[in-house]
C-alpha cells in the first residue's frame, strides 16, 4: 500500500524525522487543505482547530494523538461531515465534504448501542438509516460479529454482554454498510487496560483483513504507536500539528513490539512533545 | 415433613406480590375499628369499616352506575393528556425557540389552582361530561410533559451524531433513537398523570355535576351519609389502582428492554 516508505535497516533515524516524508500516493483517501475551525460563543469567537494540511492514504492506519481540548473531535465530526469546517476543504475519497456523506463509519469511546435493539439489530442500525436493502446486509453483519468473535451473541441485549464485548459491536456496526473510512474517537478509553490492549491487537488485525483507512484519536501514546502506520502529534488548543511521524514497525504487530528499540524511542520522541507543552492528560 | 411442606407453602403465599398489601391493608381496617371503638368516634365523624362494607354491598349497582361517568372523564382526560404532552414536549425538546416560549408559561399555568377554576368549565359547557374531561386534563398534562421533555433531552448526543453520519433523516433518527430512549420517562409521567386525572375528574364532578363518583360524595357529605362518602372514597381509589395497573402492563410490553425490567428478561430466557 505505501511503497514509498518501507523503512530498511540502512535508514535508522526515518521514524525521527519530524514532519513524515510519506508522500500522497495519489490513491484517494482523506485530504485536509487548509481546514480550520473557530466556534462562536458569546464571549466571541473561540478558534479551536488552526489550519491543517495533510492527507491520509488509502488503507492507512492514521492517528491523531493530542491533549484533552485541542479539537481532535471537531476534526472527526468534521470529516464525517456532520460539522462544516470554518475555511478550507475536506477530500473524501476525492469528493469534497460538506453534508453528512455516509462513507464512514464511527466508533466512539462509549459503544452507544441503542439497549432496545438486539446486537445484531444494533449492528444493522446504519443499514436502516441508509435505507439499503436489510437482506442483502444480514449476512454480511454476522459475518463482521464473526470477525470480532461475537458470533452466537446476535440475540443478546446490549447489556447482557462486556464493555470490551460492546465496542466490539460498535466496530461491527462502523464496518456493515462497507465505508471506505472508519473514525474512532478514543475507542478503548473506557476499557480497563488488559481488555484494552487485547483491543488494540484485534483492531490491528481488523483493519488488516478489511484494509480499510482508519482515523483514530487517543490520548495514549504507546497505544498510538502500536496501531499507526503514522502518527500525527498535535498541540495544545487552538489544536495545530506539531509532528507527523512515521512507524516503520513491520506487521503484523503483537505486544512484543512494545519492547522494540525503534517503539520505546518513538514514544518518548512523542512525549517529549507534550512535556516541553506542559500538558499532558 | 408434611409440616415443611405446609410452612414453605405459607411463605410462598407471603412473598406473592399481591399478598403484603393486602395483609397491609387489613391491618389498618383492624386498626380503623379499633380505634373507633376504643375512642368512641361518633359514626357522622368517622364511620365503622363495617357499615363501608354494608354500603358498598347494599348499594353496589348504584355506585357501579356513578363510577361509570367518573371513570369515562378520566380516561378521556387521560387520553387528551398524553395525546397532547407528548407532542409539545417534542417541540419543547426539538426546538430551544419553541421552549423558551412555552416552557416558563407552562410551568406558570401550572400553578393556577386547577379546583379554584373548574367553576369556569361549568360556566362554558355545563353540567356535563366536558368540564370533567377538561379538569383531568389539565391536571394530567403536565406530568407527562415534565417527564417526557426530560426523556427527549437527555439522549446522547454522540448517538445523535452517530445515526446522522450514516444519512438518517431528522425524522429517521427521532424514530430510532430520541423516540425509543424517551419512552421509560414517558411511562413515568403517564403513571403519575393517569392518578391525577382520577383526582381532576372528581375535582370536575365537586363544582358541578349530577353524576359520577364525585357528585355521591359531595351528596353525602351534605346529608352526613359517610358510610356512603367512603364507599365512594373506596371505589375511587380501585379504579386509580386499576388504570395505574393497566398503564404499567402496557409499559412491559412496550419498553421490555428498561433497566426495571431486566431481572424478568433474565428469568424468561
């Protein structure tokens, strides 16, 4: 997928380089140019997000990691188009955003699944909102619940099953109406750290088998190297990016890879961001 | 063994829902008699539990009929409430325009005491059923408005967003998330709205009106007839405990999902 950058052995320091030299490859993806976003509020006018410049190809694994308050859920709602961007333009798949277009699918921090509808059904919500035909998707959501490893689980309640178990659905219900682009906004901040990291493992293999492009916000450093193929940095509010790094860690990628040279020196690269900033929380 | 057998069969009894109620309020008829014995309450102030049972055993077809307009004003009056509130509770929740107009009125239309102006609705339409309906109206409105707009507000806004990235229409995303997640506050206000559409129609009945269950009691009150006041006092109180009880039954059907029910779901799968 992105022939430009295999990181070789003869080129120690590319992960260091600041701003990554993975150049657009051409394919479409998402294309940011010159988005911003300022709210109004009545004590005027708050700027929440300075201008962006950067794309994200096709297939690639993308993740924003930044303070709390530095407008990484503005730029997801705003790529969904759910939220129009103060100036600029967003390219989706080359098609410019402004209404809300459907070629995504969220997962938020909270699985939100609707607790009236079966797991199956809940999995089927984007389906019925898009008035695509049931039957025809049916056998595409179990076999998403098959992938996730919630197979025989279709029936249950939401709440009859764990948290880990409840996002897991919600990927599920992110990845049934086939979208090009899944947002996930902190997807495993309300699991505990154990279930956390066996998510992460299985995201990684997720977005692997369905090659999908994957946008992920966290607050975790280590989690952000694990799963990115790059890493964008951003600073404290008004948000801005501070550093793109690539992760020229090869895949399939287990936990060991915590333990690798290039990954504790990319995270400490990373935090140091946040240190010189003050603020890391 | 046998006497086991006969102990657990008690207990069983005893833990039916019905039952502690029920032995509840025979305890308190006992206490009733005896404290009219013992203190010696004269029968035009309080009336001996027994000569309430005479009353309603004697006069049971008589108090049948009047129950009956009593209870047609409720429901009807039931009935306007929740076909009324649950829409203007949607507009106050779906517009901050719409609630900052009406809300504030409501809440100070609700403090005009409703017994203090049923005379008028006797003035406008007579002594009929309508001035009844109105008051049980009125008086049940404003729960399910309360209780409904607080089930439309407090939906996750996340999920909002969710279902709106996929495309769904505003009216799509009402009937799919807002609609289903308001309905347990929606049951609650019908709840209390159903008891106090009871107590509006007899308010209807008190100001003006030659039938129901209210009238019979405004009547002997007037001939100092108690034992017939609290056997129309008796009735009233069933048929509150009757609506409320069918309104929770429909409540299971419609929500089996809540959190208050989840226990049965359990036990039935």
């Amino acid at each position: 997928m992105q022939p430009v950058t295999k990181v070789t052995a003869d080129q120690p320091g590319a992960h260091l380089r600041l701003v990554s030299d993975r150049t657009d490859t051409g394919k479409p993806g998402i294309k940011l140019k010159g988005v911003s976003k300022t709210y109004r509020s009545r004590d005027g006018d708050v700027p929440s997000l300075q201008p962006l410049d950067f794309h994200i190809n096709q297939g690639e694994f993308f993740v924003v990691v930044g303070p709390s308050g530095c407008g990484k859920s503005t730029l997801l709602k705003m790529i969904s188009g759910l939220l129009p961007p103060s100036t600029g333009e967003i390219l989706v798949e080359g098609e410019q955003v402004t209404k809300p277009h459907g070629n995504v699918g969220i997962v938020f921090q909270n699985a939100l699944l609707l607790p009236w509808r079966s797991i199956l059904s809940n999995v089927m919500l984007p389906i019925d909102m898009k008035r695509l035909p049931r039957a025809k998707y049916l056998a595409r959501a179990q076999q998403l619940l098959k992938l996730v490893g919630l197979e025989g689980f279709e029936k249950k309640l939401p709440w009859q099953l764990s948290g880990g178990m409840q996002q897991r659905a919600s990927i599920c219900r992110a990845l049934v109406h086939d979208p090009k682009i899944m947002l996930m906004d902190e997807p495993f901040g309300a699991l505990d750290a154990m279930t956390r990291e066996r998510m992460n493992v299985e995201l990684s293999r997720i977005q692997r088998e369905t090659g999908k492009t994957v946008l992920l916000i966290t607050h975790s450093i280590p989690e952000a190297v694990f799963l990115a193929d790059r890493v964008l940095v951003m600073t404290e509010r008004p948000g801005a990016i501070a550093a793109i790094y690539d992760v020229p860690l090869p895949r399939p990628r287990s936990l060991d890879v915590m333990a690798d040279p290039i990954f504790t020196e990319l995270v400490q690269r990373i935090r140091k961001h946040f240190f010189t900033q003050g603020a890391l929380d | 063994m046998a006497e086991a057998k006969v102990e657990s069969m008690v207990t069983k009894a005893l833990n039916a829902a019905w039952v502690r109620p029920f032995l509840f309020l025979i305890f308190i008829v006992v206490a009733w008699d005896f404290a009219i014995r013992i203190f010696k309450i004269p029968a035009y102030q309080i009336p001996a539990p027994a000569d309430v049972v005479a009353v309603l055993f004697n006069d049971w077809p008589e108090l049948l009929r009047q129950a009956w307009p009593t209870t047609y004003a409720t429901i009807l009056g039931f009935l306007l409430s929740a076909a009324f509130g649950i829409p203007v509770a949607m507009l106050i929740a779906g517009s901050r325009t719409i609630e900052s107009y009406i809300y504030p009125l409501l809440v100070f239309s609700q403090s005009v005491p409703k017994v203090a102006i049923a005379p008028l609705f006797v003035v406008w339409f007579g002594f009929g059923i309508i001035p009844k309906v109105i008051a049980a109206f009125l008086l049940g409105f404003f729960p399910v408005v309360v209780s409904a707009v607080q089930g439309f507000k407090s939906v996750d806004l996340d999920m909002i967003d969710l279902a709106r990235a996929m495309q769904g229409s505003r009216f799509q995303v009402f009937c799919a998330v807002n609609l289903p997640h308001a309905m347990p506050a929606i049951f609650s206000g019908l709840k209390v709205s159903v008891t106090l559409a009871v107590v509006g129609a007899v308010v209807g009945e008190f100001v003006g009106s030659n039938s129901g269950l209210g009238y019979v009691m405004q009547r002997s009150i007037g001939t100092f007839d108690l034992p017939t006041m609290f056997a129309a006092l008796v009735i009233l109180a069933l048929l509150g405990v009757i609506l409320f009880w069918i309104v929770d039954r429909i409540e299971r059907l419609v929500i089996p999902w809540h959190v208050s029910r989840r226990e049965e779901i359990v036990f039935a799968s």
